[in-house]
C-alpha cells in the first residue's frame, strides 16, 4: 500500500467490547456488521485518536451476541496499531425504539438494547459519533500511551506528551461498506422519531484520505504526472491532482450536472464517485478537468466501470462484458435496463474512448429479458413513431415519470394532471405535497404542457411557456438529451433543504414511484383514448366511499383510470379500490408480475 502518513497527539480509550467491534470487528461472522459508531453524551471535536482498549469489565450490559463473542473479545491481545478519524456526528432525539430496531438490524447488537438510553439518562438529545478506523503499519509503544498524563476512567481523550507521526495502511471498511451502514443506521434513527441532524461532517475529507491509501494506482498516476508537469503552477497541479482522487472542482463540476448518479438516480451525495470516463492517466490536462469526461456513478457501478466489466453505448444503454456471468450481475444489481439518461454529444467521444481502450469485450449480455413492450422506454419510442407525434402528451408524462422517480421520495415533489373545465387535459404539474416537514406547502413549482413544454414557474411565470421541446421532440432527438434539459431548466436541488425521512411521501415513494409507472406506460399506448388522473379533486370524490383506508392521514392519493362509462381506481400505495377493494397490484410486482402485465390487466378491465 501507498504510505499515507499523519501526525496523531490524542488518545480515544474506550470500553474494550467497542474497539474490537470498530476495528477487528466479525469479518467472519457476516450477519453482524462492523460497529461503526459511539453513543456520546456531548459533542467530540478533537482527533484523530489512538484507539486503546480498556481493559475492565463493561458497566453495562452486553448482549447474547455480545456474551456470545465476549470470551473472544476479552482473550484479544490489542497491538495498539489501529487510529480512528471522526468521520461525522449526530445529534438525535434519544428513545428506545431507536436502539431496538438498530439491534434487530444487527447494527450496534454487542449491547444490550436497553443499556444506551440507560447511558443516556434524562438527556433527550444524545450525539453518536461515525469513525473510520485504519490499521498503521507499525504499532505505537504501550509505554508512551500509559505515560501520559490523565489516563483514568472509562472513556478517556487524552494527549501524548510529544505529537507522533504515524504511516495509514489498510481502512477497516471500504467507503462504500462504511457509507451503507451509516445511511442504514441513520435511516433508522429518523423513522423512529431519532430526528438526525448533522453537527459535525468530516466525511469528504476521510473518504479522500480511504481512497487515497487503498488506490496504488493513483499514487502511480499522481507520480508520473509530477515527473512530467514540473514546470506547471502549483495551484493548476494541486487542481489536477484533486481532479484524480474524485475531489475538488472536478467534483462539484459533475455534482452541479448531473445532481445525483447518473445511471441509478441515487441522490446521497456520501455515495456518489466522481468518476473519468476516459481514465485520467490517458488524459492531457484540459481533459482531466472537462466535466464531460465525467460520470457520478453509485459505488457499485462505478467499480464495474473504472474496471471494464461495464461501459455504455452512445444511447447511455450498458453494456456488460461477458467476463461477468450473470448470476454474479444479478447479485450486484447489474440488468439490461440500466442507462445513462442524460448523457450529451461532449460525452461519446470519451464513451467510445472507454469502449474501445477500457470495456474488456463487445459482448452485451442480457440478465433480464423483458418482452418488447414491458420497457417503458419502448413504449415512449413506440408513442413517438406511432403519434409522429402530434402533440408532447407522452413526452410530458415521460417527463413526468422521470420527475417522480427523482423527486417524490426525497423532497414531497409530485406531479399531478391539470385538467380545465371545458379545455381537458391542460398538461401535469410539479406540486410540493403537504407533509411533515411543510404542512402547508401546495404550490405548483411548474408544467409539463399538452404541448411538449417544460414551464419553471418559480423563475417564469404560467404564461411563460420556457423550455420548448416540441420541434426537437419531431426531429427524434433522444430522450436522454430532452429529460437532461428538462431537469436543468427546473433546476430542483439535488438535497431537499430538509431531510423528509420521516414523511409518508418518503416511506410510500416506491409504491407511487410504481403506479406512476403503470400510469405512464397506459398513457404512452393509449394517447387521449383512456382518460388518467391524480390530482384529488378528480379521484377522492371516487375513492371516498370505497377506500376503508380513506381517512388514513398519510394516505398517498389516487390514479383514475376511465374510458367511456368505466373506471378502475388505484391507490396512490398500489391498492386496486375500484371496481372491487380486493387486490393489491404493489404485492403482486413484489411477487414478480411486471408493470406492463399489470397495465394491461387495467386496459382489459376497461374494455380496451
């Protein structure tokens, strides 16, 4: 490994049932994950640490798990060889539930359950420190830590007479192991009222030093780059250099562009790598720089693609090398239906660079083989050549589908069909939807137009028409390049300005997600013919008398589906209301039925 070397004065001694979960950990044992954070009772501000066990006995309970290992972990001979970064700290609201759905997790099980809101007390608000542990390559003399001065106590932070430096080696867990625990852990704290709010954030700056020790390659490349730009400003060098590690200006450039991942749509920026298409060692300096020769990718797809397993075709459609079998693809999330959706013309020169020098093969496999039709990508195609199209209906609803997969979830962002009186369809506005986090929040933020339109009406107003789509629309350009546009012109953030974990809209969002999937592909084959709506004013005069769920305060709306005198009503969480109460469609695609299968269903109960 790479040396990466550091100067650490301060001293983290804690319980010895802590420091083993947060460095030896079960690597052996996979159901149990490492332990990844403390229970604190105030803010620590200080570090890195010299992590050294104490040796008594805990004061408070362990669990079966914990007493299951806890002859192991008392029989472990500590070299004080491990050092530990803050990555973050949380602040939270302190109550049982938390701590019992992070045990069943398996997240923090060496405790009993009980014991950390015992810890905690009276306070309501507790902090829970996030470290990152990285094995040294030496170990640290036990003298020169048992010499300092104020070594009492069970949880101590102290300093070292004289600062030490000390060389990283391997990081107990990669970025991307240690980055889904967090987001588990604090997905759970906020669906249990936990109200997570971030203190402190050192987490760029430990996932740079991880990538760092654990990438050969890049201190390989960042070598021979200085032996060969001797002469350029350090700045410009410093610039280029962040630019290899997925960090400064090339960063932010590719976070401002595309705004979450770029094939999966996550939008944790924690996860996302910053990623060169063309690799950086085969770059001159205006390349490893241009933002388009860049993709943020989810940390699965970026390995696959920094690797060759995978590369993409001039449409954004992955490609997979044959090297991967299938089942191992599937395991790992990799199908045919994965794509880039806003990739641009600057982008394919570096794409075909990627085929050609780093895909290792031209063979696309296909890991799920869906019939022509069940793509919702076919079905907009087949709008287009089927319609010519004469109007942007399916353009507006695509448009609309792929809003609602970005934005319902995380920010409460709806799309819902306008209708005027006496006009019909009017097109499908961008609604924020009342929720905890904005109670009173209604207004419509802008439209999709019948006409193939995208109107921003926090920067224009309604009779601003903004981004006209129509005639690009005619002349075939890609979809990718229509949605990329669109998502620029709306310009939402990427991060809602508060966290929504604990909103109805965030807990339902898949299963609307799906019903507005069904709703797009019954659109896109039935142009005008079968009439859809969701907004409420259309469906909850239906739906009143025949939803036993009605009054439910966190229910998610409807879909009405008509044609002529018949109608099919849908849950806004996948539940068939009418004409019978007695199906649920969101059960049924858990099970395997696919959203075209079902689609169809809904089109033969309404006689088409």
């Amino acid at each position: 490994m790479a040396p990466y070397k550091i100067k650490v004065k301060q001293i983290l001694r804690d319980e010895k049932i802590n420091t083993f979960g947060m460095t030896l950990g079960f690597s052996s044992v996979a159901e149990i994950p490492h332990q990844i954070f403390l229970c604190k009772k105030k803010e620590i501000k200080e570090g890195p640490f010299i992590l050294y066990p104490k040796k008594a006995y805990p004061k408070y309970s362990i669990s079966e798990i914990g007493k299951k290992y806890s002859k192991k972990i008392t029989k472990t001979q500590y070299d004080v060889s491990y050092i530990a970064f803050i990555d973050s700290i949380y602040s939270f609201n302190v109550n049982q539930e938390i701590f019992n759905k992070l045990f069943q997790q398996k997240y923090f099980c060496l405790w009993h359950p009980s014991e950390p809101v015992k810890y905690y007390g009276k306070k309501e608000i507790g902090y829970i420190p996030f470290f990152r542990t990285f094995k040294l390559t030496e170990k640290i003399c036990k003298d020169l830590i048992e010499k300092s001065q104020g070594f009492k106590g069970r949880y101590v932070i102290t300093n070292l007479e004289d600062e030490i430096e000390v060389i990283l080696s391997d990081p107990v867990l990669s970025n991307s192991d240690f980055n889904h625990c967090k987001s588990a852990i604090l997905e759970i704290i906020n669906k249990c009222s936990g109200n997570a709010s971030l203190k402190i954030d050192n987490s760029i700056e430990v996932n740079q030093i991880v990538n760092i020790i654990c990438a050969q390659d890049i201190f390989a490349d960042i070598k021979e780059f200085e032996k060969s730009n001797k002469g350029i400003p350090e700045t410009q060098k410093e610039t280029l250099v962040q630019s290899r590690i997925g960090q400064g200006k090339f960063r932010s450039d590719l976070i401002d562009y595309w705004k979450c991942c770029a094939v999966t749509g996550c939008h944790t920026a924690e996860l996302l790598k910053a990623s060169h298409i063309k690799p950086w060692r085969d770059c001159d300096n205006i390349e490893r720089l241009d933002q388009y020769n860049g993709l943020l990718l989810s940390p699965n797809i970026d390995a696959a693609f920094d690797s060759g397993l995978i590369s993409f075709d001039d449409d954004g459609k992955i490609l997979i090398s044959s090297k991967l079998n299938k089942e191992e693809a599937q395991k790992i999330g990799y199908h045919s239906k994965l794509r880039i959706l806003n990739l641009s013309k600057k982008h394919l020169g570096y794409l075909e660079h990627h085929r050609n020098n780093v895909f290792q093969g031209s063979k696309r496999i296909s890991i799920i083989a869906p019939s022509k039709h069940e793509d919702i990508y076919q079905n907009f195609e087949n709008w287009r050549g089927a319609v010519g199209p004469q109007n942007g209906w399916g353009l507006a609803w695509m448009l609309a589908y792929e809003f609602c997969k970005r934005f319902y979830s995380s920010h409460g962002i709806v799309p819902r069909v306008i209708e005027h009186e006496g006009l019909g369809y009017y097109g499908i506005g961008l609604y924020h939807t009342p929720c905890g986090v904005n109670p009173n929040r209604t207004e419509c933020i802008g439209r999709f137009t019948m006409g193939g339109d995208v109107e921003n009406w926090i920067t224009g107003s309604p009779s601003d028409h903004g981004l006209l789509l129509t005639e690009r629309l005619k002349a075939g350009e890609p979809l990718s390049s229509l949605l990329f546009d669109a998502l620029r012109h709306m310009d939402i953030p990427t991060a809602p300005p508060r966290p929504h974990a604990s909103c109805y809209h965030n807990k339902l969002g898949k299963q609307y997600e799906f019903v507005f999937h069904i709703a797009t592909i019954i659109a896109l084959r039935n142009d005008g013919i079968i009439q859809i709506w969701n907004d409420d004013h259309q469906t909850s005069r239906i739906a009143m008398g025949k939803d036993s769920n009605f009054n439910n305060s966190e229910l998610i709306g409807y879909f009405l589906f008509q044609h002529m005198n018949k109608q099919v009503v849908i849950s806004g969480d996948g539940r068939t209301i009418c004409p019978s109460e007695n199906d649920s469609l969101w059960d049924r695609y858990m099970r395997g039925v696919s959203p075209y299968d079902l689609a169809m269903e809904i089109e033969k109960e309404l006689s088409l």
